[in-house]
C-alpha cells in the first residue's frame, strides 16, 4: 500500500475501537509516516480529512427534525452532539501523542496558504480553529519574560518572528533585551519552546516619538541601560508579533498588552504609562487612492486633483512633493508637510469617512477595539523605507489606560467611536490649509455619499 | 443587588462587548464572587447557567432548515456552528484567568452530586464534561514520577485521594514510595499541584498475588528496597485512583497504565511483565445473589439453596462456611472454599452468562476493555474487611502484555470476549466439586436462558 | 587484605601520582569500603589519618629554621606551605567525588563523639574543622525558604533535627509551615536536601510572650492563618536549630538570622519588629546554684538559705513554692513568684555578677553576641516539662534591631555590656521583695567576690 | 577620606570584632567600594594585602621554635595554625556576600598580569591560589551539557573564551552545539552562568584527523546530524578552553576530560573509542631551531644546515620548501614533506631527547600525564594560518583508554614514559629520508649530551 494510502487508513483506525485501546500510538504512528509524505500527498490527505468525517448523516437528520419538532433545551443539546463533526474527534486524537500539537498547527498552516484556492478545504480549517480557539485559551497560556537568560533556541525564533521592526541578527537582538528594554511572550504548554506572540517594550521618559532611536541607541551598555531604566516613567510597546500561522484568527494580543501592563506595573512601580508606538499600516494607500490625476507610474509629475467620487484631498503643490525622492530628508520640504498630513493621517485613523464603522486601518482597528486611546500622530516617526512606503514614515502612540479600557471599548464596538487625546482633536479641528478641505468638511461630506 | 444577582449580572457581561476587552478580568471577578456564595446560591447560579445560555433560537432553526433541505458538508458545519451553545463560549471565558480550570473542574463536581435529583442541570455537566473533554487531551497532560522528592502539598493530596488501599498517615505513605516502588500521577498544566489520577505500582520477583505483603512489608529499609528494585522482574500495578470528582467520565487510566508500561521498560530493562492486583468488587454480590434461602439476618445456618431463576450455584456445606466468622483464618476451610470460589470467580470475571456482554466487574471491564489480560486467580489475596466484604478476599491479576493489547482490546469491544490464561482457563474447565455444576453447565444453562 | 587494610592503601594510593590522574575515581572507592566497614574498623582508620600524614618533618624543620633566621613575608609563606598537613590535601582529595562532602561531615560527627575520650585523634578534627570552615563559607551557602511546597525528603529532616520545640509529626509540621509562619534554611550545594541550619520564624502582632500558642493556635485554617499573615507587625523567631553535627564549631545562626530579617523586611513591608523568643536554659541551674541547704533529694522541704560562698539568694518563703508540684498551675503561688523570679532572671541574662565577662547562658550569650538586645523576660512562656525544669517557665524575647546590631555586638564583645530595653532595666533596679537583696546589692557583692 | 582609604580602613574593620557581626554587610560595602577604584587604586589595594596581613610574628616565632624543640604532631598543628595567614581569613570574609567569589576571581585575573614584573604581590597570589584549590575542590563543581537550549548569556561566554578554534559568531557556535556534537562545561555554584573550562566533542566515525571538516561541515541540517550522531563510534575532543584566568593554576582539564567520557559512554553505548584532536603548539619552534643557518628574515633561500650544538636535523631540500609560500597548497611539496616532517614530530612529542623528562609541549604534556596515548599524528589536520605557523599544520590524537589511563599516567610520571600507539612506533622506527638522522640516532646523541 502507498505511504498515502498508509495514512488514510490508519486516520480510519484511529477513530475505531483500536484506536480507543492504543489512541496514542496509532496518532504517533500516522504523525510519523504524514512527515513522511511529500506536499501534494499531505494535501491529499487533507482533501480526505475535508471531505470525510463529517457528522452521520442520519442522526443529524433525526436530531434537527426533533429539535425543529419540539425545540427543548434537551432536543438542542442533542443536535449539538449529532452535529459536532467527527472529524473534531479525530483530530483530538491526533493531539494525543507528544508533538501532537505542532503537527496540527503546522497542518492548519499548511491548510490557510491554499483555502482561497481550495475552498473545499474549509471544514477542515473549521475544526482545527475551533479546537485551537478552545485550546489556546488565556487559562492555558504561560506568559513568559524573554531576556539574555532564555534559551538560544527560543531567542532565534524572536529573530524569525519578528514582523514589524526586523531583528537584524543576534546583536541587534541583545540591544533589544537589555536592561532597558522588556520582552514577553505567551507559550501553551504542548508548544514548549514556541513563542504563540510576543511584544517588545521600551522604558523610556515621556512617550517615545520616533522608532529608530529605540532600535539603534545602546551608548552606554548595560549600566547605562541600568540608569535608564531606573528613571523611566513610560512603557513604550513597539513591536507585536504572531509567531504561529497556523494559529491565524485565534487572538492574543489584546491578552499580551494587558497582562504585560500588569507586570509591568507590578515590577516597576514608576511607570505611570503605557502605550504603543505604532506603525500606520493603510494611511498611504488610503490616501493615494484620495488622489486623482496621479497615475503612479505613467506620469510622476502630474499634478493631481481631486477624485470626485471620495471625500475629496485637493492636489496642492505641498503634497505634491511627497514624489519627490527622499523628500523626508529636505527639512523645508518635511516641515510643509507635516501639518497636512498628520492632520490627514488623523482623518483616516478616526474614521471620519466612515459612517461610524470606525477606522479600516488594522493596527488602529486592533489597539481601538481593545480599548486604546489615539495619543498621538508623530511626524516622521519611522524613515526606514517600510515606513515611508505604508505611510509617509507617520507613526502612532495608541495609550493603554487601565481606567478608560473597558469604555472605550464599548463606545469603539458599539458606535465606532474613536477614543482620541485632545492633541489629536486639535488636529482634526486645524483649519485647512489654503485650497484643502478641513477633516469636518470631508467628514460631512462622507456623511451625505 | 445581592451578590447572586451580582454574579449573574456579571456571566452576562463576560458574554457581552465588555466581556471581549476585559474577559479575563470580568470573569476572574465572577469567580471571586462565586466563591463567597453559600451552597444553595451556588446551585442558583448553576441553574441559571443550565437554563439560560442556549443556542440561538432563530439562528439553530434556520440551520437546521437548511441541512434538511441540503445536507451537504457546509450546511452541516454551519449546523454545528449553531447549535454550539452559547454556555461553552460563557464556560471557555470562565476559564480564562489562573484558577478558572480548577473553579470549573469544582463547579461540576458539585453539579455532579445534584444530577439525578436535579436533570435540568444537565445541559450544564454536559457542555463541562465536552470542555474537559477537550482540554484534558492526552496531548496536554504531563505524567511525573512521584517520591519522597515531590512537595508535601502533592503527596498529602495521594493520602486523600487514594481510592483502593487507604494511605494510613505519611509513614505509610513513605513505605509506597520506597526504592522498589513507583508511583506516577497524571498532572494538567491548568491545574498544578493536583494529580488527576495516580497509580502505585510495586517492583517484584513474579507475580504478586496478594496486596497486604506489598503494603506491610518495609523489612530492611533503604537498601534492602534498592536490592529488591535491581533484581526485580515484575512491576505490579496494585492502586490506581482517579483524583478529580469533577472529571468523572473524562477516562486517563487506559492512558496512564501504558504510559507507565513504556517508562518502566525503559528505565528498567530487566522487568519483563506488567500485571495489576485488582480487586473483584462486584463478586460477592454477585455471589450471594445466585444463593437462596440465605436471608443473611434472619438465618445464618439455613442451608443455602440454588436460586431457581439464574445459573445455580448449589448450597453446599462448603459455600455455607463462609458465613462463619473469619473463616479466613482457620485454615481447614480456607482451603476447602479454595477451589470453587475461584472457579466461581472465574465464571464471573469472564462473563460466561452474559451472552457475550462480557463481565459486569467494573474493574474488569476497565482493565479488559483496555487490552489486558486475565492471568490469574488469587485465594485470599486481600483480607482486611474490605477485601472480605466484596470479594471473599479474591484478587486478580490482568496482564498487559504489549504484543496482545490491541488485539484484546477489540475482541473484548467486538465480540465481549474474555483474554484469559491457561491457568484461568483450567479453572474454568475443573470438574465441579460434588454437588456443584460446572462453569460449563452454568455457562450452558445461561445461553438458554 | 582486610578490608581496612585495603581502605588504609587507596588513602596512600590517593595521595601518590596514581592519584593526580585518577583521584576522583580512587576516593569514590575508598568511601565506598569505608562505609562497608564496621565502627571499630572506621575509628581504626581515623587514628590512621590522625596520627599519619603530617607535613614532611624535615621539610618543616628547615622552613621553621629559614623563617626564624629571616622573618621575612616569603619565608612565612613558605612556612605555612610546609606546615599545610599532607592530610589536608587528602581530604580535600576525598571530598572530590558527588557524596564526598557529606562522607567527610559523617566522618566528623563519629569523630567528635569519641574525641574527649580519644585526644589522639584531635589532628584529623582540626584539619576537618579547617577544610568545612573555608568550603561553608557563607559565600557558598544557599538561603531557602521552607514550606508545604517543599520536597517531603526535606521536611522529614526539620522533624528529625529540631532541637528546641519538638516537632511531633507531620500534622505539627504543618502548622508550623501555614501561611502566618516561615521557615528558612541555609542548604550547600555538596549536600543537596539537607538542611545545614533552620529557624522557624511566627508572624504576629506585637511580641509573643509565651511559645504553646506558637505552637498550637491553628484555628481557622488556611485562611485565618492568611489573615494573620496580613495584619503581622513582628516576626517571632521561636526556634533555631543546626542540623549537621559534623560541622559542629563551624557557625551559621549569626547569618542565617541576619539574612532572613531582611528576606523578611523584602517580603512584608509591615513587619517593624524581629525578635526571638528563646529559652533561658542554664537559669534555674545557676539560681539552684545559688540556693543553699537545699539537697533536692534528701529534704525538699527544708527552708533554703544563702549559700554563703556565692552571690547570695535569700530563701523565702515566696521561692520554696518551687518545690511544689504544678505550682505552675496555680495562680496564687505563680502570681508570687514572678517578680523575684523574673527579676533573678535579669540577674542572669545581664551576668550582674560575672565581672564583665557577660551571662554565662550559652543563648544570650548567642544573640548578644550578634548585637541583639534582651528585650523582655516572659513569666511562664513556656510550660512543658523542659521549659519549667530549664528555666521555671521563663522565656526571653532579644530584638534584632538592624540600626544597634553593630553596636551591641561591640560593645558586648569589647566589655561584655548587655543591651537591654528599659522593661528589663526597671526589672533590675526594683527594690527586692522583703528578705531579698536587690539585684544591685547581688552585683555589688559580686563584684567584691 | 580618600575610596581608597576608605577600602584599606573596611579590610581592617573586617577582621575585627565588628566584623564578626556584620562581616558579609562589611564585605558587601568594601567590593562595592572597591569596584569604583580605578586600576591604579585596586593596585595599591593588592600592595596593602600583599604587605599586611602576615600571620603574627610573635606567636609565629613562638610555634616555631616549640616545634624545633619538641617536633610533636601536636606541635606540628600549632605551627600550622600560627602560619596561616590572617590575610586567608580576611579573603574567607571577602567571599561572604553574593558575588564575592567572582570578585576575589576577578582580583585575582588582574594581580596575575603583574605578577612577573611586581613579585611583592606573591603572598597574596599565592593566598588567593590556595584558597581557590580548596574552594574549587571537584566535589563543588557541577557539570552542565551546554546546546541549544542554554541560555544565551552562557553562550555569548563560549565565544569568548574559546581558544583553541575560534568561534565567528553563533551561526558558527550553533554548528558547534548539533546533534552530532555534544559541549560541556564545570561551573561553580558561587559562580552561576560562568564557565570553568570547556570542552567540545564531535561524535564521528572513527578517527577525526584534521579539524576544518569538523569545524565547518554542517551539509544536511539538523536531520543529517542526528544521523551522524546515531552512527558515531567515536567521540572527538577537538578544544578544550579555560575560561578564567584568575583562576590559573587551579586545574580542572583532567577532570573534564574524564567526567564527560563517563558520561558520554553512559548517553551513546555505541561510542567505543575516546580521543583528541590536539594541536602541536610548540612543533615549530623546536623545529626551527634545530635548523641552522636559516636567518629567517636575512636569507630566506639560505640551505638549512644542522646547528652543531643540538640534536641535529640535516637541512635538506625538502625542508627547505618548508620556507616557500602556501607549500601545503601544492600537493608535491606537501607529499614530499609529509615523512620526515610526521617521523621528526614523532621525535618532538615522544621527547626522545629529553633524557627521560617527557616532551616539552604543553598540549602534549598535558594529555599524556593525565595518561592518554599519543595515537596519531596527522599530516596537515590544521591548514589555517595558526596551525600552520605553530606546527606546519600537523595535529594529533591522544587516545583515553580507560583500561590504561593509571598506568600510562604512572609510567610518564616516573621515568617520562610516553604511551605511544604501534603507529607512531612505526614512524620512529622508520629509516630516515636520505640526508637525514634517523630519530634512533638523535636519541642516541640527546642521551650523549
């Protein structure tokens, strides 16, 4: 018999009664011999897994005409169980043997890089992310402190996660974890050694405005790293990242923030905030898309004008200049746009135009919706290239504030209501620029379209 | 607002929009408040859980609507997804801050007490023991070795959990821990410092056939206990005890007997069989059941006769000492009684009147449908009143052999059959004594009835 | 060979080339036929190293003539080199492999009992109190706190050593590991889960007086004993006990005391006060001392008068009330006894009467001696057997006060001056009950003596 | 006062009364003092120790003289009290707060670099030394695997110290900790995450005898490693380095080498053969000297020719293109070097002209006092430039047999033996190239000279 068909039968025993004496060993056994395969194989196997397995037909019929009968607590209950796949069960018990854990998450992975594509997968990808949304749960993650003392093995894949400011190898990495500087991560017990996500954080004094500064400046070494940590007042969270891809859609970051603001506070009682700085991930695409006349690459030098169908940006010759190469590094030029575009970029991140869905920027999106407050707009806040590219280097301090998270929130879910700092207010009420609209014409604007 | 109320208000919340920004924090306040309500509150709050928090109505009609006019397998997720009650989202929120796991594994054990007097709780145990189900996944639990090196907060729980042979204080305790001795626990990552179940397993020359040597004998101290863990061939599993009420039904002992199986093979390569020494529970009941005319208070010297209805056990003048005071210990009818009591037990343990149901022992049915085997028979070897009381003082011994587990296992879940020793099948093959039919007659006579 | 003879050859061996190469692997044979030898045997074997391995004489003889010719710093260097004990280095050899240093240690315990008896082997007790001075240094020393947490291999050793209030068993054991205690023990890595020295530490509020309530309050569990913990102003050091009496000379109470006030002040910011309360052993010998015409056996009730040789103690009526039975347990007559007794027993503890040279009992002597202060002298704080036969009941609280530790000590050190509180000074300057001298008078007398 | 003074007057206060009180307070505060010298002040500091802390003349002087007299084992005691240095006990009381012994380390690294050139220093070197030998006995030192999984604050230390191999950052530390390799160091408890010494294996199929493959071949990954490791039968000591230099002097190499053949016998049953693969260091230079007329930098094309006064190797043509550039490079020159240069370095490492005193190279002195074999010497095993200047690219392998460590440790111990395998028997024995003195014949003239 082929490997394949090896493995298809014994996914079959292992939800027989055999699999009920030796559940562990027949998992490692079909684990083993699903390593074994090549790629087309495993998808193979994961049509077979998709396709098979689902609950018996029969008994759900039965159990949906009962509920539909009569629909009792007791009649609902029992469609659950008829309708709960077995194909769930199967992959519980593919958990069972050591190493279980990451062979599903790693499938899981394998699984979302072809769904769009595939969509016949799709239940497959259902159960796996129900069980790991059960699985993962807060109770049964372990939040750890990385440092200089963790593992090597552990620290490399900080440098392989990393996702928003690249870890440029091993010294870069110990820059991040001095003294100065925290890290933590979430692991779950069956991944052991596995970062789920982790989130670095600068102490610093006053919230950091720029991120360069953060990465690149170690003068001093540990014990000036000592003394800066000694009077800092602020947590600067500047970087989270997911490590697992198979786990895409089950959340842990809102969690990591406010567990690492809770240790935070418990081991250094001087800090008095704690906020991000943060990158702005759709504000250039959102705004050029605002820009008419402006065909990026047939005519650089066309001036551009109006889209009559949007909240309308006019084309002025200051923003004109964001073509320019390297503009960022010409003062004259930086500092005509920073009012216009911050005043811009707070437009986008309160969603003005968006008849109270709130901002469409993820990261904004993902700080509000946990209860963050928009602090701050920093002009050139990130030069890197990456910066300039997502949005004109702006970068942002959402501020996690015990007290105000939980209404925040609320007011976020319920209305789109962005919580903003009267910094950020002032922006938005700035009059316009000579031939621009101010943010509360567009936003009126965006309420009539 | 009373503080029930309180804590109703709050599952409430978990579930809301709050619930999402502050899940973790709500619902450890939730189980604070829990924990200062008195009993009949606490049931309050139960029911309230058990009736409120179903599926959506509208939305599991419509599903199920749905399937029955087009099964196919994406009405049947979507079914599924509907008909997951709410409650376990509620239950999975619960568990979210430390202490959650263990609040929930308490709060069905109290449920458990209620049930039969109480069945609108069940929706409530049923989605706890799902959730169990699935996170005291094998994958997740951790096996440890336990001795004299593991905190005394681990081994006074042994002392109270212990199910079979009481733990009489910590002397007795060390006795089990002993250099010839092992003793392994399943622990859960979510609950730490409590073992889910234990085994107590004993290092032997051949098979121990009776458990009170095993439990007195500490002759020689240390090193006598060392020389008799190195020449040692046989390792005997004589206790294994289930720890948590609020997990019955969720099954680790299979587990755990050849996890055991495989970590002594490797630590010590000279152990060459694996057996228990178990108790017979249901024995005597069983027993006496089958002989009439023995109205135990009223009568005690009346002559047993054959109940007419089931497969006759004769009142023989043997059978009828073991009405006599510790018949046990004269040795005359001890020795009279030896013969047919284990060939009766014999009949028992194999289920020759089940009609291929197999045995109705519990233990029997555990330990078989696990894949082991019935290797022998043991007169007296348990004699403290318990042992008396239940099973005129038999123990057994089942063997796990790995080479013949599997096959066991499903010739037991097929077909009920009984994998059993030649020595067992001797008994069961002996002439009857005089007076008595055989197990095969009996045996006969049960296919009839 | 004998098998001592064969231990006296590897001891040689040891010391020769064949032991440069392969040392480890030699004393790892030479402790295990040492530890198959029988006592007499072993003594046999210490005389041996006692009375051989001196430094080579001729090379000593030289160095001693060179360093008496030229007292210069490298002579007397060269001189310590040559009188460095060649047994020194073999021990040091012995200890190399894992048990080595506990085999030395038990070397040393059997030693010390005989070494009255057998002054020969004082050489090899030397070298042993030399080598365990330098390896324990507090440097190498482990602080570990002590609780229910810790392994039962631990615990069952703080029952065996506890040398001032008997632990009874696991149950007592307990209560003095709750939430309202802490236990603390100094650990070297060379003897891994034996406690070198511990102190039982009960958190309450003001001084405890009296030890039976230590002892025996639990009432409310777990968590009256955390209440207690929380509203605690004063650590109660209530028993301190070393535990190895092969390293017997070789002092650990002074740090370990020192080290967990300030664990403690860490932990509890609340606790404002650290105090023993310890027994007064020698008090009631040194006050029988001192009462005349008082054969405890032939004449009980014979009026006791002054012995007139030493500091006199006028016997009253008042104080032959100690002859009788349970006086203890009778108000009236424990009522009259506490002013003359606890006053005589200021007396003591200041040494009124030695001259400068401090009291004689060998606690205060202890605590004074590292710079605590005599606090207060408790009536009948402790009524067990011991307490009334040691001391007629009476305990002592001395203060660790971290702002005078330094002083005292030296003060004691220099001119054996006894800080004391106030209480205890207006204890001393009370006018004496009729018929008694004034503890001034005694000390005047004393001083004439 | 000055810091400096203010240390000079801590060290007083420390062996005085006040210090038996608060000694590890007083040593806290005098290495912290002694930090923040700058290193011309921690010199005056060493001169202090150095000149003061002398055992007391008198009662030197005293113990002496008594011996002379009566040179008694009692006698023998004193003198050796009253010659331990006060300066030892003052080092004991240094070590007592945490991090004393690393300080003492540490002052110890920086009076070693002045030794040679300020002898006056010597008593206190030689204090320091003698107090780590007891300190750093075998008993106290623990052995830790170090891989992957170590933190990396104890990795970044092995880059540090290595000095054998270089090691270029971590990729190349992690080629060095595969599963093909195995890494491990002794560390002290007083000393966590510092090193001793370590030592790096590659497990291999059979005798490694040139080093870049080791060094660089990591074709396959992980897997591939495992499988290398899976069939290795021979464990390859390819660098061994000491990590701290305060602590020379104080040998720990012969242990390491022998605890970790145990203990990889014990991990890998397959391992048959223990062995290094060591550089020559001191092979060129002997060399280069017994070739005359060979001014290096005056007449690089010159003819060798024999220096009359030693041992003497004929110049001869193929020994002159020793002098030309990259000869190893051109497989010719390489092949015509290959014999006399193995059979003189045979000569060179069997010290066959030493008139019994051994070899002179350290690395070969070493392994074979510790009684490993010289097994093989291996043509160009080491082609970078180090290995090529030190020993024109020839390593060897020394040979850990167990069965014969003692007894080849004996034999070169006493007469200068080396153990030596028939190959390198065969090499000595070999006729000499024409031109060239065979290896017999320098012998026979070394045991002449």
């Amino acid at each position: 018999v082929s490997a394949l068909g090896r493995v298809k039968r014994l996914a079959k025993t292992l939800l027989s009664q055999r699999g009920e004496a030796s559940g562990a060993a027949l998992a490692r056994e079909l684990l083993a011999c699903l390593r074994r395969l090549d790629a087309e194989e495993r998808f193979d196997f994961y049509h077979f897994l998709a396709e098979g397995f689902a609950p018996d037909a029969g008994r759900l019929r039965g159990a949906a005409e009962a509920y539909l009968a009569a629909p009792t607590p007791e009649n609902a209950a029992h469609l659950a169980a008829a309708a709960d796949p077995v194909r769930q069960e199967l992959l519980r018990r593919l958990n069972m043997p050591a190493g279980g854990t990451a062979a599903l998450v790693k499938m899981r992975k394998e699984l979302l890089a072809r769904l769009r594509s595939t969509p016949v997968l799709k239940p497959l990808d259902f159960d796996l992310r129900h069980l790991f949304a059960s699985w993962f749960n807060r109770g049964f993650l372990e939040l750890r402190r990385i440092d200089w003392q963790t593992p090597a093995a552990v620290l490399e894949k900080l440098i392989a996660y990393e996702a928003v400011h690249e870890i440029r190898g091993w010294d870069d990495l110990r820059r991040r974890l001095m003294p100065d500087r925290r890290c933590f991560a979430f692991f779950h017990p069956a991944l052991p050694g596995e970062p789920l996500i982790f989130v670095e954080v600068a102490l610093v004094q006053g919230l950091a405005v720029a991120v360069q500064p953060l990465l690149t400046d170690d003068s001093g070494g540990e014990d000036a790293a000592h003394q800066r940590e000694s009077v800092a007042d602020t947590a600067i969270f500047y970087s989270i990242s997911n490590c697992q891809d198979g786990l895409r859609g089950v959340s842990f970051g809102n969690l990591l923030i406010k567990q690492v603001v809770e240790e935070l506070k418990g081991e250094l009682p001087r800090l008095k905030r704690f906020a991000t700085l943060s990158p702005v991930p759709g504000f250039r695409r959102w705004l050029d898309r605002r820009l008419v006349n402006a065909p990026p690459e047939q005519d650089r030098d066309a001036a551009w004008t109006v889209a009559p169908q949007r909240p309308q940006v006019p084309a002025t010759s200051v923003l004109a200049s964001l073509r320019d190469e390297a503009w960022w590094e010409e003062q004259a030029k930086a500092d005509a746009l920073r009012a216009p575009l911050t005043r811009l970029c707070a437009m986008y991140l309160t969603g003005s135009e968006s008849g109270g869905r709130g901002p469409s920027d993820p990261v904004a999106r993902f700080h509000l919706g946990n209860g963050a407050r928009l602090e701050r707009i920093n002009w050139l806040g990130n030069t890197v290239p990456r910066g300039i590219k997502e949005s004109y280097g702006i970068m942002v301090n959402y501020l996690y504030d015990p007290e105000t998270i939980e209404g925040n929130h609320e007011a976020f879910a319920r209305h789109g209501t962005v919580a903003r700092s009267r910094q950020v207010d002032a922006l938005l009420a700035a009059p316009a620029p000579s031939g621009m609209t101010t943010p509360a014409e567009v936003e009126e604007h965006a309420r009539h379209a």
